[in-house]
C-alpha cells in the first residue's frame, strides 16, 4: 500500500469517526429528552392516580350491569 493510498484511508476514517460522534451526541440529546419526557409522564400519572382515588375513596358502586347489557 503506497502512503497516498493509506493517507486517503486515514482521512475516510476520521470523517467516519466525526459523523459517528456527532451521531452518537444527538441521539444522546434524544435519550436525555425522552427521559425527561417520560419522567414527567410518571409524575402526571401518579398526581391523577391519587385524585381519582381520593375521588372514590368511601363511594360504593353497585354491582349491577350497565345499562347497555
């Protein structure tokens, strides 16, 4: 292999590499966003799990059928 040739194959791989972290820091933004995303979800959840709870909280339903049965 002639130093042009493996000159060439150098410069390949570092515009590769570049690409590749460039990559890898914009799908890290994606995962760190989804995270928050998903962590405010949880929260939102749990608020609404506990208002609907304390919404039927000493409430009897009856053990009828819907109407539409």
């Amino acid at each position: 292999m002639d130093e042009r040739s493996e000159d060439e194959r150098f410069v390949r791989l570092e515009v590769k590499l570049a690409y590749l972290e460039k990559l890898t820091l914009e799908l890290n933004e994606v995962v760190i966003t989804q995270g928050q995303l998903i962590d405010g979800l949880n929260k939102r959840l749990s608020r609404l799990e506990g208002q609907v709870q304390s919404s039927t909280e000493g409430r009897e339903f009856p053990h009828e059928k819907p109407p539409h049965y």
